[in-house]
C-alpha cells in the first residue's frame, strides 16, 4: 500500500506498507518464536482485515479513493477538516481529541459500498 503523500507540510516516511491479501494466510504464514503471545498478531491480521473490506468499499462504491497508512494526530494537523476513524477490538463508540473511535466489528458491518463511511 503506497504512502499517502498529497501536500504534506511535513517530511514523511516514504515507505509504503504491505498488507496480506486474507487475515487467514497471514497467521498461517507470519513466523512466530518461542516467545510471542498469539495476541501479538492480532492487531495486524485485523488491520489487513478492515484493509480489504475498505479496498472493496472504494472499488464497488465508484469512489476515487486511495487507501494510504499515516498516522491519525500528524494527519490530523496537516489536514483539520478531515473526518478521522480508528477502529478498536473494544465494545463501544467514543470520541477521543477529534478522532472517532469505532468497534471494527460495528464499522464493518456497517461499512457499505456506495454509502458514506460509518460515523
């Protein structure tokens, strides 16, 4: 996934990001040590998740999006009248310095294309 870089008044990592196509595969594939929790795969397997439910949103919606990581307070500075979203594992919505915070589960079940984000 390429980096977002549009007007950026700052300098910005120009990494772009790899996620895994299916959840599935990447906890089957991602090499685990002694040592790690399986907890600790969770975030990145639900952050390919939410990804491709989101490429499907823009794909099927017609939008003419782009899905690019960076991260929310930086984003937030650089862009005040964007709307911004994190998704959580956590049991319900909140506010939190501007930033909704949605239950992934809830977004995705609402997240549908054509429409508007869940908000």
């Amino acid at each position: 996934m390429p980096v977002f870089t549009r007007k950026a008044k700052r300098r910005l990592t120009s990494h772009p990001r790899f996620l895994w196509f299916d959840a599935g595969v990447f906890r089957s594939i991602r090499p685990a040590g002694p040592l790690d929790r399986p907890q600790a795969f969770d975030g990145h397997a639900l952050e390919g998740l939410a990804a491709q439910h989101l490429r499907a949103w823009i794909d099927f919606g017609g939008f003419d999006a782009k899905l690019s990581p960076w991260q929310a307070k930086a984003f937030a500075e650089d862009y005040p009248q964007a709307e911004l979203r994190l998704l959580h594992r956590g049991p319900r919505r909140t506010k939190i310095d501007g930033v909704l915070c949605l239950p992934v589960a809830e977004f995705l079940a609402e997240l549908r294309p054509g429409s508007a984000l869940p908000s």
